[in-house]
C-alpha cells in the first residue's frame, strides 16, 4: 500500500494534520498506539487561543467548540492576601476559549474519519520507521488482532506521536539539536468534579507555592498545585490537596473554593524541549514531539495546532501543486512561535515559582513583576500579548 502520507499519533496535531489533507484530497493513515475511547477521555489541556480557533474553523473543524466552548477574558493573580484582576480581552481586543482536550479531539476523530472519510487505525504496535532520507520512506507497525507486521510505503511522514512517541528518537543526534529545560519543579495536575470557584483563571502565589484554578466545564474544574518533582501523588489525599488549596488561593474577599471528589491526580515534572530542526529527510515532527512547553502558560495544545495548519497546508500544496517551499519552510516557521511561547513560559515561571523558592532574591524579583503588572499599562498589555499569543494573521 502506498498513501502519500503516513500520520504517526491522533493528539489535537496529528488528527487536524489529517483533516487539513483530507480536505484536499490527500489520502493518508493516521496511526494510533491507544484506542478511540481512550483519546476521547484522555483529560489534559484546556485553554485555547483565539487565533487557533479562528484556524480551525476556516477548516471546518470548530462547529462543536463555537457552540459549547467558553470565553475567557480576564484571569486572576491572588498574592499577599490581595486579589488583582487583569483583563486582558480588554487590552488587546481578543480571548481565550476553554474546550476540554477530549472534546476537541473527539470532534476531531469524528470528522476525520466519520466525515472525511479518513484512514484511521488504532492500538498499533511496536511502530518503526524506514528510509526517512530517501523519496520512498516508510512505516511499519503490528496488527494488534491478528499480529500481522504491516508495511505502508509513502512519500511523506508526519511525527504527531506527542512526547513519549518514537519519532523524536529517529532522529539522527548529529542532525539535530535538542535544547532543554528542566525547571526543577512538579505540579500536582488535579480534575475535581466540582463547578469553578471563579469566573476566571486564578492563579494563587504563595510561599507555600504555586496554585492554580481553571475553569473546565460547569462540572469540572482543573487545579494545579505546585510539588516537589517526582513527588508521590498517593501522598495527597483529599484533605491535604483541599486544605492546601484553599490556603494558596486565599485572598481578602475571594469566594470559598467549592469542593468536590478528584478524579484525576497526577505529578508533571516541569520540564521543557525544542527539537531544531523539526524535520530530517521525508519526516516532519509537529506538537509535542517536535517541542515541550510545561503546562505552565497553557500553551502546549496551542502550538501543536499551530504546526498541524503549517505542516497540512504546505503537504497539500506540495503534494497537490507540487510547491515544496512550504516543507522548506516549516521548520522554521514553526520555530518563531515555539520559541516566543518557551520564553514567556520561562517568564511566567519565575513569577509563579519564585515566591516559593526558599531564595529572598526570586522572591523580591518575582514579587516587582507582579506588581509592576497592575501598576504598569504598559506591562498589562505586553502580558495580555503573549498570554494570548501572537495572531498569525496580523
Ligand atoms: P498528544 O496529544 O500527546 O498526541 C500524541 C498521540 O500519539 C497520542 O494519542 C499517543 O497515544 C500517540 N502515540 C504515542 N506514541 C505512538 C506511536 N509510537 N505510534 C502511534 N501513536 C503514538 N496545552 C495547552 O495549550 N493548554 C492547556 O491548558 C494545557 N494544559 C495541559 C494540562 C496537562 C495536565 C497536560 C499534561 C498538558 C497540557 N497541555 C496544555 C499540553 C497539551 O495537552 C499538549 O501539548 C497536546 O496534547 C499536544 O498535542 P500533540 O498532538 O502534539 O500530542
């Protein structure tokens, strides 16, 4: 079998690349190592940006969040037992979008290969790639049912396998450069079924730690609570995780947090990577193989869009039109963004981290940005910019 492209993963990056290519035509097989229910419940990311909805509705791919999502457009940041809003639709004229990850790759999934007819193949096994520097790679992977190995030969290969997938590894070391970094830090990530507790982001800074509150639907709310790395989720029992909850997100004023049973309680180590370039021969790397953004701005879901429309328009327009400056392109194309949000997620980390610290110094500096961002305009704004991310069509 020969399809011109092979997707590996069908994360948010992997199922918009196939529904970009199967809008023009282009066939393709988006390979899976999980089953279809699993991604569809998978709980992780919910914030997205303006412009990446605005990209996924020119595709035909925001039906269902334009109905349901919510809008945000302010947070809130609670230090020093004070609350300090920051409204940043105000600001800079845009929003945020809250649509649960799940929904939005169930929508995906749906259109792909309900709608658009796609080739989609689930549980696969033991995936391997071949020939990657030639014009005639190729991918391997077993049957799950029957053990078959299968082989699909194609023209191009599209790494959407997230950070844990294979295709990062195919990457010869002497061709590309991994940076990193590693903040030193955990989060405990928590699902509580329980309404939101505020109408908006909360983000709690306190010498105890980072907390934070995000809305996820009127049922579900995320929290997040900052722990050591590697730290045993088991050693955060209801009582301990709402008691410190409720003293990190403590201010003058604030609402009492409304509790309820967590359904999800697990430790992220904060850690980052970008791989450059994101390509090597006939394979191109997009989301999180190609580059990891911790949790910490909310920005993770966002790039991997971000490379999906790249990657999908300039396979269409070379595989259609045979234009191949968009492929020559993308890496670096993708790289501008990836490396803008690395950065403010770096920045916002110190912010977050720093009172807690145990170093008076982080702290001080920590606390002056803060304050600077309600006593400054001028730094609201340029904090609304990259907390809303850059709009490519500007
Ligand atoms: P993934 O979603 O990881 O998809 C990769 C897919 O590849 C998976 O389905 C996996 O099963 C599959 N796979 C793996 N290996 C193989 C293989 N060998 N063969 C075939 N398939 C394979 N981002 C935001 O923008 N906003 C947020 O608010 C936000 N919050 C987050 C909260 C948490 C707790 C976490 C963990 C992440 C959060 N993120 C957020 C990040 C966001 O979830 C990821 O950046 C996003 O899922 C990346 O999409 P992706 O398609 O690149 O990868």
């Amino acid at each position: 079998l020969r399809s011109p492209v092979v997707v590996l993963g069908a994360g948010p990056a992997g199922l918009t690349l196939g529904n970009v290519l199967r809008a023009a035509s282009v066939d393709c097989v988006v390979l899976e190592a999980e089953s279809r229910e699993f991604i569809e419940r998978r709980p992780r990311a919910g914030v997205l940006e303006e412009w990446a909805v605005r990209g996924l509705q020119r595709r035909g791919l925001a039906a269902n969040l334009l109905e349901r999502a919510q809008r945000h457009t302010r947070c809130e940041f609670r230090f020093a037992q004070e609350r300090h809003r920051l409204s940043y639709a105000e600001l800079t004229g845009r929003h945020h979008w809250i649509y649960p990850q799940p929904l939005l790759v169930t929508d995906l999934v749906r259109e792909y290969a309900d709608v658009r007819g796609g080739d989609i193949r689930f549980g696969v096994r033991d995936v391997r790639l071949h020939d990657l520097d030639t014009d005639r790679p190729a991918v391997s992977y077993t049957d799950p049912r029957t053990g078959e190995r299968h082989f699909l030969h194609c023209e191009f290969v599209a790494g959407c396998d997230g950070a844990r997938g294979v295709t990062r590894a195919a990457l010869p070391a002497e061709r590309v450069r991994v940076a990193r970094h590693d903040y030193g830090i955990g989060w405990l990530a928590l699902l509580a079924e329980a309404p939101p507790s505020s109408d908006c982001v909360v983000f709690g800074i306190h010498p105890s730690g980072f907390a934070g509150h995000m809305a996820r639907s009127p049922e579900v709310t995320r929290y997040y609570l900052q722990c050591p790395p590697g730290d045993d989720p088991d050693d955060w029992p209801h009582e301990r995780v709402w008691a410190e909850l409720r003293e990190r997100l403590g201010a003058r004023g604030a609402p009492p947090l409304t509790e309820g049973r967590l359904i999800e309680k697990r430790v992220l180590d904060m850690h980052n990577y970008v791989v450059e370039p994101m390509a090597f021969g006939r394979l191109y790397l997009a989301g999180d193989a190609a580059h990891l953004t911790a949790p910490i701005a909310a920005k993770g879901m966002n790039l991997a869009l971000h490379d999906a429309f790249l990657l999908g328009d300039a396979l269409v327009a070379c595989l259609t039109r045979g234009d191949a400056s968009g492929l020559r392109g993308y890496s670096a194309d993708c790289l501008e963004r990836v490396w803008d949000y690395q950065e403010f997620s770096q920045w916002l980390s110190d912010v977050y981290h720093g009172t807690a610290s145990g170093d008076p110094y982080r702290a001080g500096t920590a606390l002056a940005r803060l304050r600077r961002l309600f006593a400054s305009p001028v730094a609201a704004s340029a904090f609304a910019e990259q907390y809303l991310g850059e709009d490519p069509g500007r």
